[in-house]
C-alpha cells in the first residue's frame, strides 16, 4: 500500500518520533503532515518520506474532504487518528 493522502502515518525520526499523523498533501519527497493537536493543520509538518512509516489505514473522510475542497478542520484530523486502531 502506498502512502497517499488521508493516510494515517507515524514519524520514524526527529523529536516526533513514535507520533502518528494524517498526511495533508504529498510532492515527490516530502509529506505535509498534522496532528490537530501540536502540528495544526493551518501550519502542517514537512517531513521526508523516508522518515515516515506507513500503517495499513487510510481516513477516507479526509481523502474525499481534501481532493472536494483543500482543507480540513482540526478536529476532523483528530477525529481520524482517534478512529485508526493499530494491530497488536
């Protein structure tokens, strides 16, 4: 499965790492990614691909919210990482 948008992803590196977040917008390097709580969505975090590790779920909520119109609310994101359960 490849990383797209709506994706719930956790940091590999940096002072964030272990912390999950829902990728806002891609390029072919980097990843601009929120949390809702520290890393707003009006201010995303830019962090490379390689310091992100993918997990097996995908907000459809915000991918649709996204590509309808560009922006999603913090709470919306909050929401979304609150509904992504890991596997144990």
């Amino acid at each position: 499965m490849e990383i797209s948008i709506g994706s719930v992803v956790s940091s590999k590196a940096g002072r964030d790492k272990g912390e999950l977040f829902v990728v806002l917008a891609l390029d072919s390097e980097y990843a601009m990614l929120a949390n809702g709580d520290l890393r707003k969505v009006d201010k995303p975090k830019k962090k490379k691909l390689k310091h992100i590790q993918k997990t097996n779920f995908v907000s459809e909520f915000i991918a649709e919210k996204m590509k309808s119109s560009g922006k999603v609310t913090n709470s919306e994101v909050r929401k979304a990482l609150a509904e992504y359960k890991p596997m144990d």
